[in-house]
C-alpha cells in the first residue's frame, strides 16, 4: 500500500555482506547481517550474544523472510494472498491464521481512520501503475469502475482461518502492513536466539531494543520530506528497555508527475486517487511494529488536520512533517510529549 522513506542509522560502522560466518558472536563485537528480501533491503545489527552463530541466525532469518513472502507477496502467484486474490468466489476460503490476524489488525485501523487504511486498494494500484515503473494517470470512468469493488467492507472475517469475499473481485494488498509485521517477526527471532540488543530494519521499518555495546542508545535519523535531498529533519533516541518501532511513510519520494500535476503513490480507497494535501510525511512509534506500520500508512492518507486528530484520539506516538509554504511544520502528537521525553534529540 505504501512506500517507506529511508531511516538513517546514526552508527558508526561499515554495513556489512550478507553475514560473518564465524562459529560465534564475539560478545562486544557489532554483528550484521544485510541482504535482500521483499523487493528492498533489510539490515539486523546485535551485539553482546556470544553463544549466537551468526550463519545459524541469518539462516533463521532468511527462512522467516521466504516464508513471509509466500504468504504476503503480491508479486508471486503461489502466495497465500494472491491464492485468495484469484478465487473469483463469494464462498469462505482457508487462509492461514497469521493473514487473518492482520486483517483483524486492519479492520480496527480501517474503522479507526475512517477508512483510510484500506488493504483492499490492490486493484486501484494496478490501474495508476504504481506497482510497474510506468505508472500514469486512469480515465475517471476507469477509476470509477475499479472503485466499484473496493472496500474493507466487502470483506467478511468468518473465524480465525476463513474469509469470505461478498465482491468475488475484491483483491487485498497487504503491504501497508506487512513489512510492519516482517520487523515484528524478526525481532521475535533476535529474542528467541538469546540476542538482547538488535535493531532490526526492512525497507525504511525498524524496530530496535536495548543498546550499542558503548552502551550509547540507538539512534535512528528521520529524512527531511525532500526528493531531492538526504538532510536528516530529526534524530530519534530510542529507550533500552523495550523493543520500539519505528515507521515512516511519506509523499515526497515515491511519485510521478503527468501534465504540470504531481501525483503521489499514497492511494485514497475513498476517492479512488492519489491523495492531495500537504502532509509530507508521518513517523509512528510504538512497542508493536505491525501496528505502527498501518498507523503510519493511515494518518498519511487522512492528511494533516485529520491525521493530527487521530493520532491524539488515539493515543498514537506520532510526529508529523506538514508543508508549510517554503517551510516545513513539525507537529508532535500530545502522547509523543507527555509519555516519551527525551526520544527526539
């Protein structure tokens, strides 16, 4: 559904290949593992686990990533998702339990931000080309007609393992949520391994927890919202004693433009369009990764007003990057400033 901007990591070391294949962790040394998985990058850094074999943990993480993606990917035909694509049916079909659980998570997101977080956009990404290098603009009657078989309504969740389609040409695109989830799954295989202090990052998602061996914070940098630059607007310091996310989405680097107008990949289910208004980009923080990546997709897609009302209603940390004339205006959400001090350097 979205796009991630990139998040700098302020640490002071090399990136590393795919992964050092000694037989254990030295305990104070930085450990990495990057590679590529989903269409993107992913980076998991640790250190102070010495009984860890890096090989063995990378290996467990790539299993975990190929996994995910036959359940998730929408650019695989034997995936679980586009299974459930294909089936032109109104009949309940099986789905594994885990894409029921985030269509759960996206029902409640759904309603919550009156329907801007919307898995079943699919069909509309499709049609603007955003899923292709040449994406452009559809006549109106073009979006009008796709338009008339989306919506998260016309998805029925049955029980814990079926959902039924009431439009059997309704399509889900979990990707506004997914990776959100892929960083949740990877975080849990850091802990079951005995790792302690990791930040984990997939396509601009990450979650970290405890700290650097110089027992200095993690610290994450947030693009400023510029296509044409990679200025750092803020730097995050994230507390040690839990596992954070951290997610941002925004409209300034993932776009086309057709005729003088500017069109950004953020799709409105509502309008069938790109949406038109000057949040540029949204960052959420939170102790659960898969809902910090909706979040971040949902209040980017209502706009600044309400995408302002919605984090505070909702108790969401969020910090905001709005347009303002030739500058930029940061907004901090009132969970943001009373509940985490100190996390904006």
């Amino acid at each position: 559904m979205t796009q991630r901007p990139i998040l700098w990591f302020l640490i002071l070391t090399g990136a590393g290949g795919p992964v050092a294949c000694s037989s254990k962790a030295p305990e104070q040394a930085l450990q990495i593992i990057s590679n590529v998985a989903q269409g993107t990058t992913y980076t998991i850094k640790w250190w102070g686990a010495p009984d860890v074999e890096p090989a063995a943990f990378a290996g467990a993480v790539q299993n975990e990533l190929v996994r995910i993606d036959e359940l998730l990917s929408n650019f695989r035909d034997d995936s679980a998702i586009e299974h459930f694509n294909a089936a032109r049916t109104v009949e309940p079909q099986s789905l594994p339990e885990e894409i029921v659980g985030l269509l759960q998570i996206a029902a409640t997101v759904h309603e919550e931000s009156a329907g801007c977080f919307d898995p079943t956009v699919r069909p509309l990404a499709r049609l603007w080309g955003f899923d292709t290098d040449t994406p452009g603009v559809p006549d109106a009657a073009a979006v009008a007609a796709v338009l008339e078989h989306v919506g998260f309504g016309k998805l029925e969740i049955v029980d814990a393992q079926r959902v039924r389609k009431t439009d059997p040409d309704v399509e889900v695109d979990l990707s506004g949520i997914g990776q959100g989830y892929t960083v949740a799954q990877l975080s849990r295989i850091a802990t079951e391994h005995g790792i302690e202090n990791y930040l984990v990052e997939i396509g601009g998602e990450l979650a970290a927890r405890g700290h650097k061996a110089d027992a200095e914070p993690w610290r994450v940098g947030i693009e400023h919202p510029s296509a044409a630059s990679r200025d750092i607007q803020r730097v995050l310091v994230l507390p040690a004693e839990r596992l954070t996310a951290v997610m941002t989405s925004g409209t300034y680097r993932h776009f086309f433009e057709d005729d003088g107008q500017t069109y950004s990949h953020i799709l409105d289910p509502l309008t069938g369009r790109p949406v038109r208004h000057d949040l540029l980009s949204v960052t959420v923080l939170h102790s659960d990764p898969t809902l910090a990546g909706a979040w971040s997709t949902a209040l980017l897609c209502l706009g600044p007003d309400r995408a302002r009302a919605a984090a505070d209603r909702e108790g969401l940390v969020a910090l905001l990057l709005i347009r303002a004339g030739e500058s930029i205006e940061e907004w901090r959400s009132a969970s943001l400033i009373e509940n985490w001090p100190g996390v904006i350097e």
